[in-house]
C-alpha cells in the first residue's frame, strides 16, 4: 500500500482536511458541552446595537442608483484618458487627434443617449 | 480541595505544578475578560484613556474591545444612563454571552450623580441589570477603572464552578433574562427589575 504514488498524497490529504475540521469540532464540542447556554427571546434576537429591528431585511433598491454609477463611468473614464491627451496635446499628431476626438465622441454619443432615455432625471 | 494550600506552594518551589480545573478555568477566564465597545458619557473618555498606552488596561488582558455583545465578557456603563437609552442598555446586556459582568462606572451609573434630579436620567442603572463592581468618581481616573477591573477578576477568582453559590451561568435554574424596560407616560415601564434591586422605602 505504501508503494502506491497516491499514498503520500492521500496521507496529506487526510491531515490537511484534520486540520481543517478539526478546529472546527473542537468549537462545536465547546459549544454543545462545555459552554453555559442561557438563550431567550431578547439574545436570541437579529439585531445587536441595542434597538429592535423593524421590517424586513429584503428591500429592493432602485435600479437608477446603477444607471447612475455605470454613467458615471463616462466622466470616470474620460477624465483618465484627458489628462494625457491634455499634457501631450501640443505635440500630438493629427491622427492622434482624431482618434481622441471619436474616443471622447463615443463617449458623449453614451451620456447623450441616456439623457434621451430619461436616465439622468431622478423620478 | 484535594491539595492544601502549603503543600501546593512546596511543591510549586520543587517546580511542580498543581493545579484543579476550577482554578485553571478561573483563571482563564478572569485573564480575558473582554469589554464591550460602547460609552455614554463624560465617563466614556476616561475608559477611552484607560485602554491606551498610558494606562494599559491590556496588561490585564481586557484590551480587546468587541463592538458586539455577543463577542463581550464585560459591559462598562460608562457615563449617565438616561431614560431614552436605559432600554437599549438593557437590551444589549440581555444579548451577550455567558459569563457576563458589569461595571457600574462613575456616579452616574451608580445613581444618577448630579443628573439625579433629571427627569431624563436613570437613577442607577442597577434597577435593571445585575451589577458587578461599582466605581464611584466624576468620572473615576483610569486608575479607579483599572481598580474595578481587578476586583471583577478577583471576583471571578474566587468563583465556584460547582455547588450552592456558583454562578448564574452555570445554574440552569438561575435567571437569566432581565426584562427591557419600556417608555412609559411619565417614567420607564417597569421602574425597576424585580430581584435585581431592591426598591428603597421612601419614608416622607
């Protein structure tokens, strides 16, 4: 058996999921033998900073607080990208110009396309 | 005990240890008695100090601060507790783990110090929950803190893990929820807990 070349590696294996589970156990037997259990409605309560909880915890969230961050990304992205073309303007080619410029368009042609969606008027 | 105390002490200078499990519980309890993180008043600055470098309250092993009661040992009524929060201290005190203390710090805690006569405040916050050790001071020095800290872990030194006057955690009859308070028209609902505090006879 210790000649097979999976043995050392199952030998591994083996100590690697005790010393996985094992701290895990231990806890576990801690808490179900050793540890003073005293539960009641007020511990066994979800909320910990003192206050009762009111409501339920699934809520929806609006979904224009994404179509705001993704917008964002236009200005976010843009403003990376001006920077150098603003430092090395004046020694920039014209073709270096132009592919800035439809860069920065497809950008605007975005903004403008969700400013015609309705997207930027928060309702 | 099995082994007196002399000869425990004799066998200690031969480098032999003896020890029971009471003692070594204890003591592993009493070196990691951690705090909960909150405070309520004036007296909340001086906890505040008494943890940091000056004084060091790590040096008795209750440096670690939990910002949930479910991870504290220890609850400091730091600073006067007033009729709106009392529900919520109570509340926490009922959701932490057993073992749990309580320092009463300062004379706000105690009895409502010289906020006493408010309508708003608390005259004690003894009325609600069980209190281990009473600091007096407006607000205690840190040194008074640190004072009430190795009283509690005398205290818990001291404690028997078996027999008629062990600790409420481990008598399963003993209680172990205090009831929360709630806003009445003129005054807290109960006004006190009952087993907790006696109610002084008021003699006009």
């Amino acid at each position: 058996m210790a000649s097979n070349p999976y043995f050392s590696l199952t030998v591994l294996f083996a100590a690697a999921l005790g010393f996985g589970l094992a701290p895990l156990a231990l806890a576990w037997l801690w808490a179900r033998v050793f540890s003073p259990p005293k539960p009641n409605a007020i511990k066994n309560a979800i909320y910990e900073c003192g206050l009762e909880s009111k409501g339920d915890a699934w809520v929806q969230f609006r979904s224009a607080y994404y179509l705001y961050a993704i917008i964002f990304l236009v200005f976010d992205v843009e403003a990376v990208f001006l920077l150098p073309f603003a430092v090395a303007f004046t020694g920039l080619g014209l073709d270096a110009c132009l592919a800035m410029l439809v860069f920065v368009l497809l950008l605007v042609e975005g903004l403008a396309w969700a400013w015609a969606k309705g997207v930027l008027t928060w309702a | 005990m099995a082994v007196d105390e002399g000869l425990k002490i004799e066998l200690g200078k031969q480098g032999i240890f003896v020890t029971s499990l009471q003692e070594l519980y204890n003591w592993g309890r009493r070196n990691s008695v951690w705090p909960m993180q909150f405070g309520l008043a004036c007296c909340a600055i001086e906890m505040i100090a008494t943890t940091m470098a000056r004084y060091d309250m790590a040096r008795f092993g209750a440096e670690v601060f939990r910002p949930s009661p479910r991870q504290a040992d220890m609850m400091i009524i730091s600073g006067t507790v007033t009729k709106k929060m009392a529900p919520q201290v109570v509340r926490l005190y009922n959701q932490m783990a057993e073992p749990k203390y309580v320092i009463a710090m300062g004379a706000c805690a105690i009895s409502g110090g010289p906020f006493k006569q408010g309508y708003n405040v608390l005259k004690g916050i003894d009325r609600y929950i069980p209190v281990d050790v009473h600091i007096p001071g407006c607000p205690p020095r840190p040194e008074a803190l640190l004072q009430a800290l190795i009283t509690l872990q005398k205290k818990i030194d001291g404690q028997h893990l078996t027999g008629e006057d062990r600790p409420r955690f481990l008598n399963a009859e003993a209680q172990s929820e205090f009831p929360v308070p709630e806003q009445g028209a003129h005054d807290l609902e109960p006004t006190s807990n009952t087993g907790v505090w006696p109610v002084p006879l008021v003699i006009r």
